[in-house]
C-alpha cells in the first residue's frame, strides 16, 4: 500500500470515529480489533497501534523514530497496511 492509500485509509479511519462513538470506543479499547472488524485490516503482530484522542485542551506530540538509531532497521510496516 502506498502513502495516498494509508493517508485514505486513516481519514476513513478518522470519519468513522467521528460518525461512530461505538466504533470510536472499539478503535480506543482495541485498535487491531476495530481495524479488522469494521476495514477488514489485519494488522500484523509486530505492529503496535496506539490510538490517542486529542481534546480542545489537550495536543497529543508525536516522536517519531530517530533516524540515526532506525537506519539500520529494514521495514516496509508503511506497505503491509
């Protein structure tokens, strides 16, 4: 899957939410649940989804991998899903 599929797939993801407050609560409890039962995404094992909701109040910061230390990790997690 390339980058404009996981930018769509993750705005759906994001619609349903907000549409959805049961789906909402599955995606928060169970994240690799809610994606396969409502998308039909098996995400795999050595992925871990981490769903946080932002407030008014609240800004959640996102780190991502430093690339120094991720060089040397071969990964093509961006394509399974």
């Amino acid at each position: 899957m390339g980058q404009s599929t996981n930018s769509s797939l993750k705005e759906q993801i994001i619609a349903k939410a907000w549409s959805d407050p049961a789906f909402k609560a599955s995606l928060i409890a169970d994240p690799k649940a809610a994606l396969k039962e409502h998308f039909n995404v098996d995400v795999p094992d050595s992925l871990e989804i981490v769903v946080a909701e932002e407030a008014p109040n609240r800004v959640t910061l996102v780190i991502p991998p430093n690339p120094a230390e991720y060089a040397t990790e071969v990964s093509n997690v961006g394509d399974t899903w």
